[in-house]
C-alpha cells in the first residue's frame, strides 16, 4: 500500500504571505512520519518525491454555507 499525506490549504494565510501555506491534515501507511503541524508546497512536494508518497488535496471549503461550524 502506498503512503499518503492528506494536506488541506490554511485559511488564514493570504497570497503572497511568507507563511507556510498548507495544514497536514493525516497520514496513511506506516513508513513515513511528519512533525509538522504547517509546510510549505515545496517541502511537500520533495518530501513525496523522495519517500514515494501521494499527496491528497483536501476541499477545505469557504465560507460560512459549505462548513457546519457555529453561526453567530
């Protein structure tokens, strides 16, 4: 079974901000381990590369009609 690395894009990071702009979210399979809470797509991209892993892009949605948190 391959690894993946599920990641969803943050929402509070703007473009063209100097913040790492991606959130893992989970992984799956029992190789690979991230002590990262934030990453950036490079980083990502090269750790997938080298360990053979699949990223998955998660649909974080926007806005208040797509989540089902507290409306105030």
């Amino acid at each position: 079974m391959a690894s993946k690395i599920f990641v969803r894009e943050r929402r509070k990071v703007e473009k063209g901000e100097k913040k790492p702009r991606f959130r893992v979210v989970g992984v799956s399979g029992p190789d690979i381990k991230l002590y990262v809470k934030h990453i950036r797509k490079k980083e990502l991209d090269q750790i997938c590369r080298e360990s053979g892993a699949d990223t998955v892009y998660l649909d974080a949605g926007q806005g208040k009609k797509d989540g089902g948190g507290q409306s105030t």
